[in-house]
C-alpha cells in the first residue's frame, strides 16, 4: 500500500499544526463558531445532534493493522469504545470532545493517516472496489489510479471551493463493486483492442434528492490522460455549476440542464486545450505508484483445500461462512474475507475498539498486513488462504465478528439517522435492528438469497436508499418518523433507482411492510435462482402493491 512521501507528511503535519491553533481560538472565544464552521469542516469536523463527529480518511478503502490499531486507540481513548465504518469507506467518531481533536489528527498523522477532505465542497475521499487488487475478474488494481488522483485533487487550489462536494469511483473490474454510476465522477478500468490500459468515463451521477445514473462521456480514455481529463471536467463543473441553489449544485444537475452532449463537447474542448500540457500522466509515475500495491507474495497453494471442506463438513457456522463472506481470488488457493460489521440485532457499520485490534491481528497473522473497508460497511481481509479460514472464522465468531451474512437480507447498509445526525428526519438504526432480527435465522437468509436493504434517515441519502434491492427512507410527517419503500434500485453494473411503491408506514409498521415485500418475492419468484433484482424487474410492482396496500 501506499506510504507518505516527504511531501505528504510534510503537508498533514502542517494541516494539523494549523487546526490546532484554531481549534484553540475556537477554545478561547476568538472564533464564533459561524466563523470556525467552513475551518473545521476542511479537516473532517462536523457538529452533529449531540456532539462534534470526526470523519476520519481511508482512501480507496485501504489501510494496514498498525493504522487499525491507531483507530482502535482513538476510538478507546478518545471516544465511547467504538467507531462507524462509513459508505465511504471512511470511519467516523460520533464522541470526541473539540478539545482532544489536535490530539488525534496528530495521532493519526503518525500513522500517515489523516482528516483532511473528508467533508465541504472539495474532491471528497476516492473509492474503489473493496477486493481491488485480489479479485479474480478485475482487469487491473484500480487503487494506484485512485492514489494518483487522491494525489492530485489534495488541497487542489482550483476545486477547493468547488459549487458543492465531488466524488470519484474507480473499479478495476466489469462487475462493479464500487457504485461508479451514482458518483460524480466513475471510472472503470478496462483495455482496448490492443490490450492498452484506460478508462470507461462516467459523469453525473448520485443519489440524494435527486438521483440519478451517470452517463457515459468517454468509452475510452488512454491511462497518460486520466488526470488532464480529470481536470477538464472539473473545470468545467467549477465554471457551469450552479452557485444560487445548493440543491441543484452537484455536476448531475449540470448533465441534466446543460445535456450530456453540449456538456461533452465542454469538456472535450477543455481537455484538448491541457491535454499535452503537465497533467499528462508519465509511464514512470504509473510504475512507480503501481509498485505499492504489489501483490504480496503468496506462498503457492493447492486450489481446494481439504483442511477447509474437512472443517466444513463438521461446523455449520463455518459452512455458512465460507458459502456467503468468500470471494474469488485471482491467486488459487487464496480467498477474499468479508469481516461483517452487521451482526444479527447490531449497529451496521459499527466496530467496537477491541474488534478492530482483533481485525488488525488477523491481518497480520493470515492476511499479509492488508485491510479493506468496503463502501457495504463492512471490512475485508482482502489476501487470506484457503487453509487458514477455518482458525480465521473461530476467532471472528469468537469476538462476535462471523456473521455469516454477507450479501445476505441482514447485510444492510444505515446511516446514523436521528440517533447522531442533526439533518435527519427519522431514525435509521432502530429499523435496521429490528428487520436484522426479523431474518436473523440464517436458513430463511438463505432461502432468501441475494437482497439488499438500504435505509437512510433523510433525503440525503447517506444510506444509499435509491440503489437499495429494497430501499427505506425515513421522512418526517407533523412531528412523527414514517418510512417510505422503493424498489428496484442497483448500485452495480446494471444500475437503476428504486421506485416509490406507495404512502409511507409507520415505525411501529415499517418491519411488517419489508417483510411482506420479502415474502412476496419468495412466494412468487419463478425459481430459487431468480434473484429479487430480476424478479422485480420482471413483475414490476403490481405485486408488492397488492402486499402492502390491499384494496387501500
């Protein structure tokens, strides 16, 4: 992975020295808190309902067991014993005192880890897919394209001030694991005819309260020219962007008044004007990120593992385990581990201080040091052998990390709603407890098969509602939580955006609504093999209507 040239901790160490002084003249009264808003909020600092929450960066979802065992300090030290892996793969802390926040961008910047970017109207935290580098259909590790850019658009003098905030994407596969086509900016990572690296170009997508799918700008974009493009469209944006309404801000709205192709011909002209200048990527650069994310050296295994099916065969938790949290690993005899922070009734997203000592100590031991958080809210040991899944599971499940349900009904994604966030309108954890409890038996999950709920407590969507198989949204109605249903939505490849199937339900009716979707699904799929996806977009909503709403 990638480490701190002299440059990057030159210019962390700076940043937190500079926050700390103003933190202090917040301390002391020299500084309103109107006037030390936009200034926290370049270093990640935000006043929630209760208390100021730190969003803390991990870029493109990468970090190793010493910078975990950091988090785990901090979230011991500094806060109430826990912290909350975000869809941005990001980990906030919902308790630190503004008083202690110097204290701990110090302590991350000694784990070469930082605050900065995380929040305002700048190029936010790049993502990527959470397997980059290990999966076995990716075309190329998109996490040195995505290092690259976290490079260039740090503390980017022309898009600090951008009309709103801006997020970038980056798979390395076709099967996208990254939601590219609901960010600002999504890239996919693919070879031409000739076998030469570049990159599918996607503009204009995102969610809140107005979704919608990015659009295709370049079918191909040779790698040399990734940041000039870049840097075009953000130009652009920066240029055309509204300003007046920060609901129609963000670059999709721009897509849609401008028209993608008087957008694109803006963009082109743009590129063409900087393309040959100094953002053209050289090949050396390249090689020089790309031998950071060096495959570790994976002692050769056989492909099936009998230490593994034989432990199988005796332990059902184990079976399970190994069915639903495994992925493909382009190293035979190797695997990709997804560590579940959704346990049957929990928080999802949420890691006690001690889970993430356990998680770095498993990294070290099984899995070459490397940890992934995914955009799901979850973690994953990205290079784990086949044989030592079975000792790996054992410890997980010991320490309440083996949740055998990834991709399954209970592997929901939340924000913090109205327990934590001052823009909410309903709570978003409370509901996904009670629907995690509802199909918490793991031989209904499995009858179930593939299905996403998503449930976010306002229009902002942090908890990505829109591409939710099932999506919740809580809304406020004269003083009361109700939660209205979508259906349809897809984050992936085959993007789309969840309907409104009808009027919203109560708290008390919210987990009876969802679970009369579910059992429809189950009663009326054509085969076990037909996911709730296909069969939505084969039946359309008739159905769930009828299941929700009768007669009314």
């Amino acid at each position: 992975m990638y480490r701190y040239d002299e440059f990057d901790a030159a210019f962390v160490s700076d940043r937190v020295a500079q926050f700390s002084d103003q933190v202090r003249r917040r301390l002391s009264g020299e500084l309103t808190e109107d006037e030390f808003k936009p200034l926290r909020l370049m270093n990640g600092l935000y006043l929630q309902l209760h208390a100021y929450m730190l969003r803390v960066a991990v870029p493109y979802g990468t970090l190793n067991g010493r910078q975990m065992k950091k988090l785990a300090h901090i979230a011991r030290v500094y806060d109430r014993g826990f912290g909350h892996f975000t869809t941005r793969q990001n980990i906030q802390y919902n308790w630190p005192k503004l008083s202690d926040v110097p204290a701990i961008l110090n302590e991350l910047a000694e784990v070469e880890m930082h605050a900065i970017q995380t929040s305002g109207n700048c190029i936010r935290n790049v993502t990527a897919d959470h397997f980059a580098g290990a999966a076995a259909d990716e075309v190329d590790d998109p996490r040195p394209y995505a290092e690259i850019l976290r490079q260039w658009s740090s503390l980017h003098p022309e898009f600090t001030y951008l009309p709103r905030k801006f997020k970038i994407a980056v798979t390395g596969a076709a099967r996208d694991r990254a939601a590219i086509r609901v960010h600002d900016i999504g890239l996919e990572v693919r070879r031409n005819e000739e076998g030469k690296i570049g990159f599918r170009v996607l503009v204009g997508g995102g969610q809140g309260r107005t979704p919608m799918i990015a659009r295709e700008v370049r079918e191909f974009l040779p790698e040399e020219d990734l940041l000039a493009y870049t840097d075009a469209i953000l130009r652009v944006y920066n240029l055309y962007g509204r300003r007046d309404n920060k609901y129609k801000a963000r670059i999709k709205i721009l897509v849609h008044e401008t028209g993608l192709e008087e957008l694109k011909k803006d963009i082109e002209a743009e590129f063409e004007r900087i393309k040959d200048g100094v953002l053209r990527l050289p090949q050396e650069e390249v090689e020089r990120i790309e031998a950071y994310f060096a495959m570790p050296d994976l002692p050769a295994r056989e492909a099936r593992s009998s230490i593994l099916e034989g432990a199988k065969a005796d332990d059902m938790g184990l079976k399970r385990f190994a069915d639903q949290n495994l992925h493909p690993h382009k190293v035979p005899g190797y695997v990709s581990v997804t560590v579940s922070l959704k346990p049957i009734g929990g928080i999802p997203g949420d890691a006690s201080a001690d889970q993430m000592d356990v998680v770095a100590d498993l990294a070290a031991q099984y899995g070459f040091d490397e940890i992934r958080v995914s955009h799901e809210q979850n973690l994953v040991l990205p290079h784990v052998a086949l044989d030592d899944v079975p000792a790996l599971y054992a410890v997980l499940k010991e320490n309440g990390l083996g949740t055998p349900n990834a991709g399954l009904v209970t592997d929901m994604i939340a924000c913090p709603g109205l327990d934590y966030c001052a823009l909410a309108n309903a709570r978003s954890i409370p509901v996904a407890e009670r629907i995690s409890e509802r199909f918490g038996d793991p031989d209904r999950q499995a009858l179930i098969g593939p299905l996403s709920i998503k449930i976010s407590g306002c229009i902002n969507a942090c908890g990505h509602h829109h591409v939710g198989h099932i999506g919740i949204l809580g809304v406020d109605r004269k003083g009361e939580e109700f939660y209205q249903i979508t259906l349809g939505g897809s984050p992936d490849e085959t993007a789309s955006i969840g309907e409104i199937v009808g009027k919203g339900f109560s708290t008390d009716e919210i987990v009876d609504a969802v679970e009369r979707v579910v059992d429809t699904y189950v009663a009326q799929r054509s085969s076990a093999d037909e996911t709730f996806l296909s069969f939505y977009r084969r039946v359309g909503e008739a159905p769930f209507k009828e299941a929700l709403y009768g007669d009314a």
